[in-house]
C-alpha cells in the first residue's frame, strides 16, 4: 500500500466512523465522497459497446425466454437468462434483476425445486409484465471453478485476505451494470426493479446505489460486510441510493447481519421512501415471506405504498 492510498484510507475510516455515530442525518458531503472514492471499483468502459447475443430457449407457460450471453469488460464470460413477458411486443415493458445467493446460480430464480420457491417472484413479476433478467455470479453456476465452493468463499470473505471474495462481488456487479445498460438500450424500460437473497441482495443494494435508473429495490437478508473500508459494504454505497422505492426482509437473528447492524445499514439508505420488515428466522426466511415479496410487487402495480 502506497502513502496515498494509506492516508486515503484512514480518512475514509474516519468519515464512516462519523456516519455511524450520526446514522439518522443526511448524507454529507463528505460521506458522498467515501461513497464516490469506493464507487470506482465498480466502473468500467462504458464507451465499449456489449457484444450480447440471445439464444431463444424453449417457451414456458407464460412467454418467451432466451439465454444470455456477453463478454464483461475484463473479457470474462458471462451467461444468464432473459424471460419475457406474454405481452411484452405490446407495450413499454418493465425490467427486473434477479441476483442469486452465494453457492447457488441463476437457476435459483428459475427451478420449482428452489428451496425458498423463489421462482414465484420471477412468476409473478412476469405476470405483471416485467422483462427478468439474471445472470450467474462470478465463480458460480458455469463461471464456477472446480474444487472450490461456497465455504472456500465465504471463509475467504471472513479472513485477513478477503480479496478474492471482494474480487467477486465487484466484478458480478459490473457485469450486471452491463446487462443493464444493454436493456436500457434494447428495452427502454419504464421501471428498473433489482431484487436478491443474501448476497444477491448485497449486490443489488450496491447496484441501485451505482445506477440512478433503478426505481425499485427489494433487498432479502443482505449479509453485513465488517470492514468499514471495504468497497463491498452496502453501508457506504446507499446513501446514493435516493429516489428508488426500498423494501428490506429481515430476520432478527441472521448470524449475518444483527439487528443493530441491519438497522444500521438500512438508515443509510438515502430514500424516504424505505420498509423494513422483520421475520421471527435467522438467514434463512420463512415461507411467508414470498406473500410480502408478492404484495409488494402488487403494490407497485397499483401506485401504492410498500408500508
């Protein structure tokens, strides 16, 4: 570490310290420029055109889909799905994001053998006629490697050399900041929804505080990163997040993130228009909390309030 990158870092120390010590003001100046500093991990080229193509899979009972696939800006393959609505051709669609959990892949949205039943929520939006995107984070799904799992990266994450899990996270949120800017383009969506579970729901609390054209947020047991220095904290980023429409699940006893720090993090987000809803579970939700995932997703349809 060079001298300036040292000083850099303890005067970001010393701003995030002040932003938890004063959890309910305003962003300052001062901690958007923590957010700004840590928020160039995640840029890239954008002046580079994506090179995506789609290959049209088989139609399920509701609409079309079609797997993804592009290069990222470092040149690392990616995969995902696209799924469409049935009447997508005629009308100005919507768009959502769907990010996975860590050890699982895409099909987590997608298999009626998912766990959570997740794949209710990509039903249901569909339904309510959003385009669902989602793509396999790096080192899982295709992009895994062989003989190195979960465990290895979450232990990883909770070491003295967190690089390789921080290295994943950037660099899934890029690629999904591609995928985005290629919808916004291909698609021109009237709302940008981003959803996801643990550390789906990390990463798509740190897209929607890197992507303004994101309207809608749906955070499920996002995980507390402990650094407060880390680029990959979800603390630092969402104070930009100030306009989008937040719901946040939570169980009150996730190893993951407690009580205190959940709270913690979630007063930071910069919008007023935020619901955090608590759930008697640890990491891993309840069955209903799919009912408030729908609801949510009604009220949207509807024009009215996440509360």
């Amino acid at each position: 570490m060079n001298l300036v990158q040292g000083f850099m870092r303890r005067v970001l120390l010393c701003i995030l310290v002040s932003t938890t010590l004063n959890s309910n003001a305003a962003p300052t100046a001062s901690q958007s420029l923590a957010s700004d500093y840590l928020s160039q991990w995640f840029s890239y080229d954008s002046s580079v055109p994506i090179d995506l193509t789609m290959t049209t899979l088989a139609r399920d009972q509701i609409g079309e889909r079609a797997e993804l696939r592009f290069l990222s800006d470092d040149g690392q393959a990616v995969n995902g799905l696209i799924a469409f609505p049935s009447n997508h051709s005629s009308l100005k669609p919507k768009l959502a994001f769907a990010l996975h959990p860590m050890g699982t892949n895409q099909q987590f949205w997608w298999s009626e053998s998912s766990a959570l039943a997740a794949q209710n929520l990509t039903s249901h939006l569909r339904q309510k006629g959003y385009i669902v995107i989602s793509l396999d984070a790096r080192l899982h799904g295709e992009r895994g490697r062989q003989g190195f799992g979960p465990r290895e990266l979450i232990a990883r994450a909770h070491s003295d050399e967190p690089r390789l899990y921080i290295d994943t996270i950037i660099g899934s949120v890029r690629d999904y900041r591609l995928a985005l800017h290629w919808a916004l383009q291909e698609f021109d969506p009237q709302e940008v929804l981003v959803m996801g579970y643990s550390m789906g729901a990390q990463m798509s609390l740190l897209l929607a505080s890197l992507e303004p054209s994101v309207t809608t947020v749906l955070a499920m047991v996002p995980p507390y990163v402990e650094s407060a220095i880390s680029p990959v904290a979800p603390r630092v980023h969402v104070p930009a997040i100030s306009k989008a429409k937040v719901l946040w699940l939570a169980g009150r006893d996730d190893p993951y993130s407690s009580k205190d720090q959940t709270e913690q993090t979630f007063e930071q987000i910069g919008s007023q228009d935020k619901t955090v809803v608590w759930f008697d579970s640890g990491h891993r939700l309840p069955p209903d909390f799919i009912e408030v995932a729908l609801s949510f997703f009604d009220s949207l349809q509807d024009g009215g309030s996440n509360e």
